[in-house]
C-alpha cells in the first residue's frame, strides 16, 4: 500500500486539504514490533472517508494511508529522538493514554525507515501540490483536517497558531461557513490552536493554512469516548454531517474566491 493518496483536483484548486491523520492503518513491521494486544486510541477516525466528497468540489486531498502511530507526520522532524510523551514525538513510545506500545525500544533504522517511506513522501507530496497551486492562483489556502474529543466542548475548533498561520479574512470566511451550517466554533482552544503542518505551510509567502478539529461527537457516534478503537459509527449521523461539511466546503470556496 502506498504510504500516502493525493487526489488533485482538476483545474487546479486554491484550496488543499491535508488529512495526516485520517487512517488507523498500521505497517506489517509495527504489528511485529507491537505489544499484540495494545489499543491505539485517539486517532482522527474515519476522516479520509468523511471528507471524500472534497474530490467533488474540486478540492486537491493530500491524505495519509498510515496511522499517527506508525509515524506522526504533522510533527517536526527534529522530534524523532524516542521521548516518553507522546506531543513531542515522531514516533510513538506510548498511546495518548500513556500506555507501553512497544516491550523494547524502537531501533533507529527503524525509525528512519518510517520516516524515508512515509513522512518525507508525505511532506514532499504536500509541498509539491502547494507549489503546482501557486503556479496558477495568486493565494493557495490549506485546511489540515482533524478531529478530537475532550479539549472542547465546540463542535469545531480552528487553528491559526494564535493569528499567525493565516489572515483573519480567511479565519472569518472558515467560521462563517461552519457557523451558517449550524456548528459551534472557537478558535485557538489550548492544544488545538495549530500543529506543524499549520506552523510550516502557513509560514511560507502566499499561503494561509487553518487546522479545522471536528468533535467525535458530531460525526461517529453522540456517546462517550474512551480508550478505544472507534471503528464503527451512526451511518445516519456520519451522512448528516457529511452533507452539512459539503455545504461548508461550498461556502468557504465562495467566500475566497
């Protein structure tokens, strides 16, 4: 399986959407390496599918195939020293509940071997879509597409690494739409105000990027969420949300166009 999908749009769109965290997806070597029967929660699940819709809008999807735990591609890449907490990790030691993944600590070839043939083809992939962009828009807008459960009790959270990813135009045409579809919103809730994709893309001249964090509860399953696998869901919820998200793609295209 190939480590990441892109799916550009055709013209080519102003607006990419990055999902690094969209597969619960696992390599044959991390199932070996692994505690057999360790659970990796907190994943952004089901997203990949949730926004495939964005290929019909004419929005270019650069996605991951592999999970946040086989290597963490929204992390810079100076953080591949094996560390205890997770946040500050390439390559996870613990769940994000602080659980053991691994009985003995990961080798370095290992390591690298992650990040050859999944984070740079991730990166390389997501640079090479923004500068095909920017060679025929003025502007090229980059939403990093995530979900969560605990940090808010907003159905959406945007990122905007406290105003410096993005312009406060663009913020305003994000919320806008998300609000008009019947969302709630806050923006820079603490631990969702932006990660490294954000950070990186957001910094170069002529593009604005925006983390986009949706809550569990509005598009799996309006229940309680532990240490688990979420991997069924209320197809009649997951539908509802995808057709409101629709909209709000719609809208946000309008809005800076």
């Amino acid at each position: 399986m190939h480590s990441l999908e892109v799916k550009r749009s055709n013209p080519i769109s102003a607006i990419i959407a990055s999902i690094p965290h969209g597969s619960s997806q696992i390599t044959t070597e991390m199932i070996k390496s692994m505690k057999p029967d360790i659970v990796l929660p907190n994943n952004d699940w089901l997203l990949n599918e949730l926004y495939s819709f964005l290929e019909g809008l004419n929005i270019t999807t650069v996605s991951a195939n592999y999970s946040r735990y086989v290597i963490d591609v929204n992390r810079n890449i100076r953080l591949k020293n094996q560390s205890e907490d997770y946040t500050k990790s390439l390559v996870y030691q613990k769940t994000t509940f602080g659980r053991d993944i691994y009985d003995i600590p990961l080798s370095e070839d290992t390591i690298m071997n992650r990040i050859e043939n999944i984070y740079v083809p991730y990166h390389y992939r997501l640079s090479e879509e923004i500068n095909a962009s920017l060679a025929v828009n003025r502007k090229v807008f980059l939403v990093d597409l995530h979900s969560f459960y605990i940090q808010s009790a907003k159905d959406v959270v945007l990122g905007t690494c406290q105003g410096k990813s993005c312009s406060s135009e663009f913020l305003e045409a994000v919320r806008s739409a998300f609000v008009e579809e019947g969302f709630t919103v806050s923006v820079d809730e603490k631990g969702l105000s932006g990660g490294y994709i954000v950070s990186k893309y957001g910094s170069l001249n002529s593009v604005e990027a925006i983390q986009i964090e949706l809550r569990y509860t509005k598009y799996i399953e309006n229940r309680e969420f532990g240490e688990e696998e979420a991997t069924k869901k209320n197809d009649e919820l997951f539908k509802e949300t995808q057709i409101r998200l629709f909209s709000v793609f719609q809208n946000i295209k309008t809005l800076i166009t």
